[in-house]
C-alpha cells in the first residue's frame, strides 16, 4: 500500500512538472513570435510656403495577424493623423498656433480582390463623413499601407499662422482609431497589444524654403 502511495505521488509530481514546463515554454515563446516591431515617425520634413506650412513624414508600422484577419472579413480600420503647431516662448507656456487633422480609412473589397484607402480631412464620427473623401484602389495590402504610411505636403497651417522670425515645434499624432469599428468588435480587442498601433513625436520645427521650380529647357 506504501509502495503505491509513493508511485502515485512520483507520477502526479512528474505530471506537474511537465505542465509546468510546458506553460513557461509557451509563455517565453509567445510574445517572441507574437511581437511586432513599434510604430515610429520617421523623415519628418517642414516645408514652409507663400500660401502655407507643408509636412512631409514617414509613419513605420506592421499590420498585426489580427487586424489583417479582420480586414479580411470586411471590416474596415481607421488611422488618424493629428498635428498640432507650437509658437515657442520661453516665459510661459507655449501657444498653439494651428492644428490640423486627417481620416485614413483602410477597408478590403471581396469582390475585387483590391484594398481601397479613404482619406478624410479633418476628424469624423461616423462612416457618413466619407462623402468628401480622396479614394484610391490597390493591389496589395502592402501598397495601400505605403499609401497610409507616407505623409505627402499636407498642409497643416496657414501661411498668417506662422511667424517668420519665431521659432515653433510640432506635435504629431498617428494611431490606429478603435472608435471606428463596430461597436461589438470594440468590447473584443479593448486593451489587445495586436490593436494598439500609435506614435507620437515632439520636436522643434526645422522650416526648409520651398523647393524652385524647374526651369524647362527651350
């Protein structure tokens, strides 16, 4: 009777441990597989002009396993792009001086095969403000990606707004919009690291003159 107590604590113990092992295996290997490089603001390029202030940047991110699962099934994702324009001051806080804002909506269509990006000015509350809307069909997710990703001459602020002589800094915004989705989809990817995509960087405005027109050759 000892002797088979002691065998079916042996085989209870061996079975544990290797539960054990098996759990911390998978919790090492997980987050290795399952993490995606950070979102980053890259080239970020101030171009100041008789009508306005232009910025230019790269926006660096990998669409997570999930979220492209999710295009797949027909549900479209919003990105939003904010930037806010500081007059620096050193005596007191720093006052804003313009602000802009932008819509990029990411959607898969079935029936073509294509991906379709959506750019919206300004901020909107619902999918009925894409009535006023740049529309662009790609080929590949990665093509649509590139098209969200690189910021073209978007002008954030008029030319009044920016003083010649005074230095300003920018805050810029872009993240992944999870307002936007359908409402159940919401209450499923709160607080999912795979549904967090955003940066931000802060930096003093280097303003570049606008570039010459090239002369054509007679």
């Amino acid at each position: 009777m000892v002797f088979i107590t002691r065998c079916l604590k042996n085989a209870l113990f061996k079975a544990l441990t290797r539960c054990l092992l098996v759990v911390c295996m998978a919790w090492v290997w997980l987050p290795a597989t399952g993490m995606a490089a950070p979102t980053e603001i890259t080239q970020l390029r101030a171009e100041r002009t008789d009508d306005g202030l232009y910025l230019s940047a790269v926006v660096r991110f990998e669409i997570p396993p999930l979220v492209e699962d999710a295009l797949l099934k027909g549900i479209a994702i919003f990105f939003v792009v904010e930037a806010d324009l500081y007059r620096d001051r050193w005596y007191w806080t720093d006052p804003r001086v313009a602000s802009a804002a932008r819509t990029l909506r990411l959607a898969y269509q079935p029936l073509t095969g294509r991906w379709r990006v959506n750019i919206v000015p300004g901020l909107i509350a619902s999918s009925s403000g894409l009535r006023a809307t740049l529309n662009q069909n790609y080929d590949t997710l990665a093509e649509a990606l590139s098209a969200i990703q690189r910021l073209t001459r978007w002008k954030i602020a008029e030319s009044s707004e920016v003083e010649p002589d005074a230095s300003h800094s920018l805050d810029l915004n872009f993240r992944l919009d999870l307002s936007q989705l359908p409402r159940p989809f919401q209450i499923g990817v709160a607080g999912q690291r795979d549904w967090t995509i955003s940066a931000q960087v802060r930096d003093r405005l280097r303003l570049v003159p606008e570039a010459p027109a090239l002369e054509t050759p007679k």
